[in-house]
C-alpha cells in the first residue's frame, strides 16, 4: 500500500496560510486508535465515524495519511450485516469497536471508497470486499426499504438522511432500529431523493468496478439497473414545475418545502444533466434562496420552514458538511467555476480565529461556535473543506488515474503533493501557473484554468475555474 504522501502548502495570503496551517495541526487531533487500528473521527464533539461524513473525509484525508484513509473505508465494511446493512456510524464503546445500525446516517461512500483503491495502490482484495459490500447493501434497500411496494425507496428517521431536527420531517423519529416501517407518524416513511440516491451510487460504483475486472456484461447489467433508479428520481421525485427534487410524504403527497437535497443528488451523480442545470440556475444561484452572503443553507432561505437556528439544526443554517459534499457535486456536472467562490466564502466565514464548527449563518456568515455538546472546535468536515478547496483552488487532487491540478487567481503560492514515487508540484504567480512531476515542468500559462493531466503529468484537458478574486482580509 502507498505510505508516502505529504501536502505542502505556502501562500502570501496570510489568512489563507493560518487557516491551512490550523486545520492541518487540529486535524491530527481526530485521528484515533479503534482496536489498533487508526481512523479519522468527525471530531468537533463526535467522537465516531459516520457514514455520511468519514470514508468521504477518509478518501480526502489520504492526502495526508494514507491509513487512516483505507481504514475509515474498511470498518465500514468489515462491519457489514450479513443481511447487507452498512453500520450507520462505528463507535469506541468500552475499548471496543462497536458498529451501530440505527440510522443510514447518509451514504457518502461509493465513490470515496473506489477512489481509496486507487489512491492506495490498487490493491485487488480491497476491491473484491467493497464489490460485495454495495452489491449486499443495495440488495437490502430494495429488499427491505420499499415498504408500500412504489418503487422508491424510503427514509424512517431524521438520522437516515443525517438531517437533524429539520422541521420537515414532523414528529418523525431521530433513529429508528427496527426492520419494518415506522407507524403512527406523520410523514415517515417517506419517498426519499438520498435513499433512492444510496442505490444509484451503489450501482454505478458497482458497474465501475465491473470494468475494472473487465467483465463488460455485468458493468452493462449494473448501468441499466442505476438508470432504472434515475428514471424513477426523474419521474416521482423530480418536480418540473419547480425544477428540484422533492420527497413525498408516506401519503405520497409531494412535501413541498424547497431544500437543498438536490445538491446532496448531485454529490450521488443521480440527476440528469438537464435537471443539475435547472436546480444550480433557478436555485442554487437564488441569492433569495441558496446563494445567500454565506451560501448553501440547507432550507431556502425563503421558504416557510426556514430556521436559522444555531445549534446542529438542518432546517437553515449553511453546513460545513455541505461545503465539503459540494466539490463533488460540481465537478460531477460541471461546475468547477463555483467552486472557488464557495471555498473563498468558507475561508472568509471560519476567518482569523480558525475555530472550525458545524453551522454559519447564511446572512452574516457568522460561525456558530456553540454546538449543543458546548464550544465547538476541530469539526473535521470544516477542516477538510478548507484543506480541500485549496487543493481545487491552488494545488493538486488525484482522482483515480487523474491528477487535477487547480490554478485559480490569488496570491502567489506553491502547492506540493508527494504520492507514492511522484511529486506533484505546482507553482502561482497570481497571473500565471507552472506545473511539474518529480521536478521535471510539463505546463506552463495563465491563471484561471484546472489542468487535467495522466498520473505522469500527461496533459488530457482544460477546464474553466475563473471567478472574481478576493483577497481574504478581516
């Protein structure tokens, strides 16, 4: 397995520069020993990893430690049910491994996972494990999760889809540890975008990994049943008139609050083009709904169930975990250019304290420092947001067999990523950008552009990243 990995990161943006240094430093505090083994927590007053948040921060995490990287992939597999379920979080509960099954807690992955196999080395038994693991799992969502036989499958506690306490959910339970539907409730079960998305990101992994064994028929067999789960999103959750994904309620009536689910959707690669379109252009880039000063909150802002509330709460407030789940929204469809936007807003809202908390309000972009546990601090997916906007802005991210390099505008910086027998280097001016490979230049020009290139620096295409620069001061 590759061991060797190391970022370097030195910019004239001092602001820019403290906030690496520190979420680089706090970072280290949220790597613990589970049984011996080294994981990455969600930290900030969580002391597990979830499925929502920990393979996600784990592959980003590799970066910087490859072991911790495979191991946040590896408990979550080993820890599968036989029937299929993945643990919903994995806790240290009296010096022991303890995989808990009480809640989806989201589903952030299929993909982290896959790309931890190539960023580990390609190591063919950890890809046998993660092929069983999604073909066991979306087994059971069909088997056990379509309770009215519709064919949408559903959520049955607010920690399915790690909304907590979001209005819309009603007096819908917070975790729910049986394997029949919840009853008596007022909306759950309900129709869900992120269940229906688990199974679509399950599928196209599982259909990637068939082309990686080379067996054509069955990476054909899994595409067509991941299209099948987009043809049901794009004609029972897809609301063309309001040009969003809505959930229905266990009525089957449309729940009509606008969230930003979609985005979520757009993380899973579950909507077509055509529908990622019209969300980011009549919502996501609504100053009066999602773009706000500090955008992203996770309820329109205009809608009647907004609540900006300050503690762990997802009926409002913009989300550090939303922040880091849009890189791969974007880039999935497209939209590379909102990415430096985005993580200039995060860098400027977290500021000169570099305190790291969950929620920031979408109107002052004010951190809410108090979380229900008290001050919080350290929150790993405001960490690694910061670290990996600056890898899409500044530096370098290795995604399978690619390497992105990012050359947005800014102050001058240098941005090195050592991987296994590479050194990935890339240089910034503020006006123009030179990349080399174990020391050796292979592009050179203006600012403004992602560069794509082959693990050896081999040039495969250009993508637009230019946005308005702001010099981040307080």
């Amino acid at each position: 397995m590759i061991t060797n990995v190391r970022v370097s990161f030195q910019t004239e943006d001092a602001l820019l520069q403290k906030l690496m240094d520190e979420a680089e430093k706090k970072c280290l505090q949220n790597l613990k020993n589970f049984e011996g083994r080294t994981v990455l927590i969600e930290g900030g007053g969580y002391e597990k990893i979830w499925l929502e948040t920990q393979p996600m921060g784990g592959e980003m995490y590799a970066k910087r430690n490859m072991t911790a990287a495979v191991n946040n992939q590896l408990l979550f597999m080993e820890y599968a049910r036989e029937d299929g379920r993945i643990p919903g979080s994995i806790a240290m509960i009296d010096g022991r491994i303890t995989p808990q099954f009480n809640k989806f807690q989201g589903f952030c992955f299929p993909a982290p996972a896959l790309n931890v196999y190539y960023l580990m080395g390609k190591d063919p038994d950890y890809l046998d494990l993660l092929y069983g693991t999604l073909e066991r799992f979306d087994d059971y969502l069909w088997r056990v999760r379509d309770s009215d036989g519709d064919g949408c499958l559903e959520s049955w506690c607010k920690y399915d889809t790690g909304e907590d306490h979001a209005l819309r959910y009603g007096d819908a339970p917070d975790w729910w540890t049986e394997e029949t539907a919840p009853e008596g409730f007022q909306v759950v079960p309900m129709a869900s975008i992120d269940v229906m998305s688990f199974s679509y990101s399950a599928r196209d992994v599982l259909a990637r990994i068939s082309r990686i064994q080379g067996k054509p028929e069955r990476e054909m067999a899994w595409r067509l049943k991941a299209e099948r789960v987009r043809e049901k999103i794009s004609t029972y959750l897809w609301n063309e008139e309001r040009g969003a994904c809505l959930d229905r309620d266990k009525y089957h009536n449309v729940m009509p609050v606008m969230i930003h689910n979609s985005l979520r959707a757009m993380y899973w690669g579950s909507l077509t083009q055509t529908q990622a379109d019209r969300f980011v252009r009549e919502h996501l880039l609504n100053p009066g709904e999602f773009w706000t000063k500090m955008p992203l909150p996770s309820v329109a802002v205009n809608d009647p169930l907004f609540r900006n509330v300050t503690t762990n709460d997802w009926s409002g407030q913009a989300e550090a975990l939303t922040y880091q789940r849009a890189i791969r929204a974007l880039e999935n469809y497209g939209y590379d250019h909102l990415i430096p936007q985005l993580g200039r807003k995060l860098w400027e809202a977290i500021g000169e304290d570099c305190v790291f908390v969950q929620q920031y309000d979408p109107f002052t972009m004010k951190p809410s420092k108090v979380s229900l546990e008290g001050e919080q601090d350290a929150y790993g997916p405001a960490m690694l947001s910061v670290m990996e906007y600056v890898s899409r802005c500044y530096g370098v991210h290795v995604e399978g067999e690619k390497v992105y390099w990012g050359a947005c505008e800014g102050a001058p910086c240098c941005y090195e990523q050592e991987w296994g027998d590479y050194l990935y280097k890339i240089e910034n001016d503020g006006k123009n950008f030179a990349i080399f490979v174990n020391g050796k230049q292979i592009r050179q020009a203006e600012v403004g552009k992602k560069t794509v290139t082959d693990l050896r620096g081999k040039g495969l295409e250009t993508r637009e990243m230019k946005s308005t620069y702001m010099r981040m001061t307080r």
